[in-house]
C-alpha cells in the first residue's frame, strides 16, 4: 500500500527528530497531503495507527490538511490549478507540468 510506505517516512522522520530534541511523546502530528498524490486520508490514518503502534508516535493525533495541485503552464507562462495529474491547462488547454501536489510533508510536529 502506498500510504503505509509514506506513513513508515513520516515515522522515520519524527525518530530522527527524537534524535536532536529530546521528547516522550508526539502530542500532533499536522501532515500537508497533496492531493494529487492519490493518497487517501482514511488510508493514512489506518496506517498511521497501525505503523505508530509501540512507537514514539503512539497516540498522537493525526492532522491531514488537504493540498491543491500547481502545474506551470508553457503557453500561459505561470503557475495553474491542477485537480489531476494529467489535467490540461485550465486557462488555455495545453498540457501542464506538475510542480506541486504529489507530495507528503510533516506541516508540524507538537511534541511533550
Ligand atoms: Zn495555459
């Protein structure tokens, strides 16, 4: 599953996190999803429960904030909208390079 591999990062990250700032518990975890990057928030929480279990992340709340897609349009010279990967530009109908929208980033992480 892809999310469980994204989960397993985010886990890996906050480990590393421990590593340089002492903490004994994750209060929060704010994630910043893209939502081109099909991954489902209800999948993430399923695995984030299940991959956090017996780590420093036990518990911790979960907060998944919702990314829209950017794509750099050619023709139009600037940044568009993009609500899927493949979408054309929506201003001038070219096609676009996705620049942003595919990915997963720790937004925040409240610690104890
Ligand atoms: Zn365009």
């Amino acid at each position: 599953m892809h999310e469980m591999s994204l989960i397993e990062s985010v886990v890996g990250l906050i480990e590393d996190e421990r590593r340089r700032q002492t903490f004994s518990r994750v209060r929060t975890i704010r994630l910043r999803v893209g939502k081109l990057g099909h991954a489902e928030p209800e999948a993430l929480r399923f695995c984030f429960d299940a991959i956090t279990a017996g780590t420093i992340a036990e518990g911790a709340e979960l907060l998944i904030q919702m990314v829209p897609g950017a794509g750099w349009c050619d023709q139009c010279d600037r940044t568009v909208p993009l609500d899927d990967r493949f979408e054309p530009c929506p201003f001038c109908g070219s096609q676009v390079r996705m620049t942003a929208g595919d990915d997963l980033k720790v937004a925040e992480l409240e610690v104890d």
